[in-house]
C-alpha cells in the first residue's frame, strides 16, 4: 500500500469525510454511551493516521471499523461510501451484493493495469463509467 498513489489519497478523502460526519451526527449519541463513541471515533482517528503513515495493519482495523458502522450506527450506514467497502475489503464485502463486487473488480483490474503501465488511474471517473447506466 502506496500512500502517495491516488488511488489510495482518493479512498483517504473518502474516509476522512466520513469520520468527519460520523463526528458531527448526533445521533450517534442517541443510541450508544458516549463514551464509547469517544473511543470508536478515536479508534477511527487513529486507523487514518496509521493508514496515512503506509501502515499496511491499518486495512484490517479499517474492516473492522466500517463494519462496526454498520452494526453499531445502522440509522448512518448508509452514509458509508461504497467505495470504502471496496477499498477495505474482507467482511466489508459482505455488504455489497455480488453484481456491485463483479464492477469493482473490474474497475480494480483497469487500475493494476494502468499501474504496471505507469499510467496515471482516476478511480472515481473510472468507476462512474462503468456504473452509469
């Protein structure tokens, strides 16, 4: 995990984005102590740091924590870019359905292709080509 490519800074803005919303929902509060919102979101907080550092670890805290999402906050899940679950993996696929992975692989196997090619990869309009109608 490379985190200079921007395949990778792409997912990064994603996710900061979404701790950041998860920060700022009060709903959050409603259904769960505070105090253990505290320690996911600095759980969240810590797993961006470790992932900005390059820390190939981090991917599996990044599973659990999305999945945590959906379990702990299903009111919010949907706020959770798909392409997040993409990006993490594991249990997280378990929340796509199987026509939503077969486009990501393939837009995954467009980027590797690029890569060994040297070529720049824009994830997002990648994916909005293959998945418009």
């Amino acid at each position: 995990m490379n985190p200079d490519l921007p395949y990778h800074r792409y997912h990064m803005a994603l996710l900061k984005s979404l701790f950041d919303t998860l920060r700022a929902q009060s709903v959050l509060m409603e259904q769960v102590p505070e105090e253990s919102n505290i320690l996911f979101l600095e759980r969240f907080d810590e797993m961006i740091g470790q992932l900005e550092a390059g820390d190939h670890d981090a991917m599996y805290s990044g599973q659990e924590i999305l999945c945590q999402i959906i379990s702990r906050y299903p009111q919010i899940a949907h706020l959770i870019p798909r392409d997040l679950l993409w990006y993490f993996g594991g249990d997280c696929l378990h929340f796509m359905p199987d026509e939503e992975i077969a486009q990501y692989q393939l837009i995954d196997e467009h980027r590797a292709a690029a890569e060994e090619r040297g070529e720049e990869f824009n994830w997002e309009q990648a994916r909005q080509l293959i998945q418009s109608p």
